[in-house]
C-alpha cells in the first residue's frame, strides 16, 4: 500500500517493529494522535517474546518497559512479522542498532513497495560507521526521500505518562515529513520537521557516549560545574564531528541537538546516563550490562563513532575517554583529567 503523502492526510496502517520502551511509547503516540484527530489508525507492533506480546495484546500493557502505563486498544501486537508488516504505509523500526542490518536483510521481501520508513534508532553501526538511515536504505533499496529519523529529547517513560515534548522528524523530502509529523502528533507529543538528517541521526548518536561520560562524573560524586563542562564541551564534539559528515550547525542548537544532550545527560531515565553511573561507582562493563534490563546504545557505538572521528580527522576528546574506559583501557578514576583535555583556543572554534 503506497503511502499518500498529499493534503493534510496521515498514515492509516502502521507497523512498529520493535516492542521496547521507546517502540511501545512510540505505537501509543501514534494510536492518541490518532484519536486526537478523529482518524482511524490500524498499529501493529512487533515483539520477539510471545509474554511481551500476549500481554500489550489481553492486558494493554507493557510493564516491563512502561509498568502501568495504559496501552490504547488500537494496539495490537504480534511475534509474527508479516503480520504486522502487512498491508502498513508507515513502517517504524525500533531495534537495538547492531541488529539491524540482519533483522532487515530478514524482513525486506515483507515490506510494502511504497511505504515510508522512520527510524527511531540512535546508533553507528560497528565496522562500516553507517548512521541507522543509511543501513535501511543499502537493505531495504529505499531512496533516501522515503526514509525518516525521529529524534530529540525523548524519554520513553515520560512520554508515555503524557508529559509534553517536543521532538524533530528528519526527512529530505519536506512533504513525507509533514506527513510523519501529522501521522505523530499528539496532545502531548509536538513534532518539528528539518530535512538535515546528518545532523539529527549525529546528535543522537553521540549524546548517548556524552551521557556515558556524564554518568561516569555523577557515579564519581564530581560536581555539577563538572557535569555542565562535559555536557557543552560534548556538544562542541558533536558539532564537529556533524558538520564534518555535512549537517547543519542549527541542528545542534536544537531538539535533536542541545535538547537530546541535556535530557539523555541528566534523567536518571537515561539508560547511558545509568549505565555510566554505575561504572563511575566501580562496577565493570559486563557487571553493568547484566544489571541494565534495556540496550545502552553509547555502550554498543562508541568505538564506532571513535573511528569515524579518527577517519575525518574530527577531534573528539571526551568520545576517546569513554572508549578508553569501556575498553579497560582507562580507569574510571583517570577518567576526570582527560574529558576536557583539548589544546588552549577560543570557545568557538571547533
């Protein structure tokens, strides 16, 4: 079924692939902006484990992700993938990023011709540094105009107890993202368009390594002036390593950018923010993912990231401590003196 991207229309049959945190939230944006606007919107979403799904499908719940938060009955799940791709305009993927390009190569023959994907993914793909959107198009032989990022400061759990926000949706083609945008507009949910999907796709990339770093200072008891310094100076990286791939300096002062950074690096809702915590107060690597119920994506992209910086040249201080450390290359407690550790220059230079 091909998407009608004309008028003031939005997607009537979606499939969300993907039944974490983010993918169920994101399912249950689209079912209440939906009935916010009088429409009729068919969600299907995808889950590998049959409990999880029973569950969103007798119960209306997720409550391993989203405890009682209250699933609107438009949501129907399944472990049977062409079930939920079938017939779907709108195709979301919210799979932990290092899976994708198999999960992908697995599910192409099942996707609609036609139909708009959007990535709700922030990650790099280890070994070939590809962004999320560009490991859809090379699998799913999807132009770049058909194929959308939605990002910004998207706490799961927050959205899905309504609290408002704002996020960004990033296509190049302005007209698919309105249509997306209209498709996810909920009471409590307001989406802004770009077409810089570098910028966006980078900016929620590397706010989760930052958010390592941050975590990383609180789990050590550093103060808030620390926390502050890596939180900008991270963003300077961010800038760097964006426009060096070509997306816009705008996109870092914005949702996708500052707005991203700010609440990944502060809420304790932050699974980076977590996962850096706990290895500032001492545990290892894999004592943290065991502890951890969710993927970190800073965890699983840093060292990609690292090595596309090193590839273009982009000096990225803070991104190489944090690989430091997860590759018990560095001590949390040698941590502190390195992520500022940039030669003396004005602010603004990057």
């Amino acid at each position: 079924m091909t998407a009608d991207f004309g008028g003031t229309g939005s997607a009537t049959t979606v499939a969300v692939l993907g039944a974490g945190s983010w993918g169920t939230t994101f399912a249950k944006i689209l079912a209440d902006a939906a009935t916010a606007s009088g429409t009729e919107r068919d969600i299907r979403l995808w889950g590998r484990r049959g409990e999880v799904v029973d569950q969103i499908n007798l119960k209306h719940r997720n409550e391993q992700y989203l405890k009682d938060i209250a699933l609107p009955p438009s949501i129907t799940a399944s472990t049977d993938v062409a079930e939920v791709l079938a017939g779907a305009q709108l195709v979301v993927l919210a799979v932990p990023a290092q899976t994708l390009r198999p999960q992908l190569r697995e599910w192409k023959h099942l996707v609609e011709p036609g139909s708009l994907v959007v990535s709700l993914m922030k990650g790099l793909e280890l070994h070939t540094d590809a962004r999320m959107s560009e490991v859809i198009s090379e699998e799913l032989s999807v132009p770049a105009s058909r194929i959308a990022v939605v990002s910004g400061p998207n706490l799961a759990m927050e959205i899905a107890r309504e609290e408002p926000t704002a996020s960004v949706v990033a296509c190049t083609d302005p007209t698919a993202a309105g249509w997306i945008a209209r498709s996810c507009t909920a009471p409590y949910f307001r989406p802004y368009t770009t077409g810089d999907v570098v910028g966006v796709e980078i900016g929620g990339i590397v706010k989760n390594i930052i958010a390592l770093a941050v975590g990383i200072c609180e789990g050590k008891r550093m103060g808030d002036n620390t926390k502050a310094s890596v939180i900008t100076r991270g963003l300077a990286e961010t800038s760097r390593l964006s426009l060096a791939l070509g997306g816009e300096v705008q996109t870092m002062a914005g949702l996708a950018g500052l707005g991203d950074l700010v609440a990944t690096c502060s809420s304790p809702l932050s699974r980076n923010h977590t996962a850096g915590r706990l290895l500032g107060k001492g545990l290892t690597l894999d004592q943290v993912t065991a502890e951890m119920t969710q993927t970190a994506e800073g965890i699983k992209s840093a060292q990609a990231v690292h090595e596309l910086a090193g590839k273009r040249g982009v000096e990225m201080p803070i991104t190489a401590a944090v690989v430091a450390v997860l590759a018990g290359k560095l001590s949390v407690d040698e941590l502190g003196p390195l992520l500022l550790s940039r030669d003396l220059k004005p602010e603004g230079d990057y």
